[in-house]
C-alpha cells in the first residue's frame, strides 16, 4: 500500500502563499530560478539504488540542476547519510554539491516550499 496526504487543506487555508517561486528558493537556499530543482521529500531509508541511478543520470542529462532531499529524521544520521549519498553521486558523475538538504520544519512551512521545486521523483 501507499500514503497520500490529503489533510492539506485545513494547515494552507490561512497561509500567504503568493511568495514568488525566486524567493522560496532564496528561503530554502536553493539556487535561482534559472535551475531546475528536482525533489524527493521521502524518508531516506525508502531510497534504492536502482532510484538513485536513475536520478543520478537525469542530473547528468540536465546541467545545472539538483536534487533537494530531506534531511533525515534523526540528526546523529545526516552527516553519515550525507556522506554516503554524496559519494554515491560522485561514483555516478554528479557533483556532491548539487545535492541540497531541507531540514525538517512544521508541516505548514514543509508544504509551502513545494512551490520552490520543478520536479518531484519518486
């Protein structure tokens, strides 16, 4: 089975979301606009080899851009699990920098900063 979020609604119905596309990726420290920011917000322990190439390749095919993970839920594990996927993608081609992490903030401001994405992969 799957998990969709679908509770959306209510936590964004009083949110400002008119902030400009440039200026969520200023928030998030992301690149400019100009960029294409591909994003995967799943759990880290989800991530499969097979996925990784495949997202390795499109960053290869798309110059410029990066893919913006989720920093992983427990703080002890982010610089191992950083570590390991930034070798990963230098073993594949990719430059490690161009692998961005969002830290883990309340769900408002989580669902908000999609907007600062082009692509999510799964």
């Amino acid at each position: 089975g799957s998990y969709q979020v679908n509770h959306y609604e209510s936590i964004l119905e009083n949110e400002n979301l008119t902030v400009s596309s440039l200026q969520l990726r200023s928030q998030n420290n992301l690149p400019p606009d100009s960029s294409i920011v591909f994003c995967n917000f799943n759990k880290n322990d989800k991530l499969d080899p097979d996925s990784f190439d495949l997202w390795m390749a499109i960053l290869r095919r798309v110059p410029g851009s990066i893919l913006w993970m989720l920093s992983p839920s427990k703080a002890a594990a982010f610089e191992s699990v950083r570590n390991n996927l930034q070798a990963e993608a230098a073993a594949r081609g990719v430059h490690p920098d161009r692998l961005i992490w969002a830290p883990r903030v309340p769900k408002p401001q989580h669902l908000k900063r999609h907007a600062a994405a082009n692509l999510f992969l799964d």
